[in-house]
C-alpha cells in the first residue's frame, strides 16, 4: 500500500492511498479525529464496524472517530482513494 500527503495544516490532512490488488489496510481506529474516503479509482471493500462495503469510483464513505475501518482491494487492478483526516494526525 502506497500513501502520499497532498496537503496537511492543523485542521486538516489530504491524501492519496494506493491499493494493489490483494493489499488491504487492517482494521484500526483513529482517536480525536474523522476520516473521510473518496473513492477515485477502481474498486475494493470497505471495512466498518463488521460490515463490508463495496468501493467503487465517486463513492465517499466516512470513518467517524473511534470506530474500527479498514479497506480490502479484492480486484485485479488498482484501487485510489483519497483520504481526509480532520484534525490532522499529530
């Protein structure tokens, strides 16, 4: 899995996540803080709170704070999303 930081201040962190196929990103959570999903290219899962939810090109999904999420590209090309964290990570 590839990460890149378009843009980050104080309140707010962009970035571009990549996916390969058969990468995936573990369930975690993120205290203090919002992450928000686009999805730019491809298609993959989306994990949250023990559901699964298909990705796929202009969805937005939302990861509230404190509550497990993940992502799982099950496909055979490349899956982008981009990714909002407010606030940003210390």
């Amino acid at each position: 899995m590839g990460k890149s930081t378009l843009f980050r201040s104080d309140r707010v962190m962009v970035g571009l996540n990549a996916f390969e196929p058969g990468q995936e990103h573990a369930l975690h959570a993120h205290e203090g803080m919002d992450k928000v999903y686009q999805v730019v290219q491809g298609t993959g899962t989306f994990l949250l709170e023990g559901r699964e939810e298909p990705m796929e090109p202009g969805l937005v999904l939302v990861a509230p704070e404190g509550v497990p999420h993940g992502i799982r590209n099950s496909s055979n090309e490349r899956l982008l999303v981009l990714a909002i964290l407010a606030p940003a990570p210390g």
